[in-house]
C-alpha cells in the first residue's frame, strides 16, 4: 500500500490544502442572490475536487465526504 498520504507527505498535504482552499472559495462567490444554477455548479465543482484529492489520500477524502462508498 502507497504510504503518501496526507499525514505522511508534504507534497500529498500541500496538494490537498491547495483543492480545500479552492473549495472554500467556490462557496464564498455564492449569496443569496445566487441562481439555483449556480449553486449546483458549485457542488459539482466541489465533488471534482474530493476527487482529485481522492486521488492523492483515499482516506482523506473520505473524511471530506463521508455518505459515498
């Protein structure tokens, strides 16, 4: 088993800081004025992402997102 994970590696842990962070920032571009379309861009956007880092740390993105098997 691949031991990079986030814990163990820095380039794991900077890479996956980098996709928070760009999560985060989807979110803060949302109001209350934001279409319906928007919105769902955004959880789209959000689940590309836990993805990627689902990629780099398993365990990691199941932290993120805990309903997917």
């Amino acid at each position: 088993m691949d031991t990079k994970s986030y814990q163990t590696c820095k380039y794991t842990r900077n890479r996956i800081d980098l996709y928070l962070y760009e999560m985060a920032k989807l979110f803060t571009k949302l109001g209350s004025d934001s279409t319906e379309e928007e919105i769902q861009e955004a959880y789209k956007k959000e689940n590309e992402y836990i993805d990627l880092i689902a990629e780099l740390d398993p365990v990691k993105a199941k932290s993120i997102r805990p309903y997917v098997a």
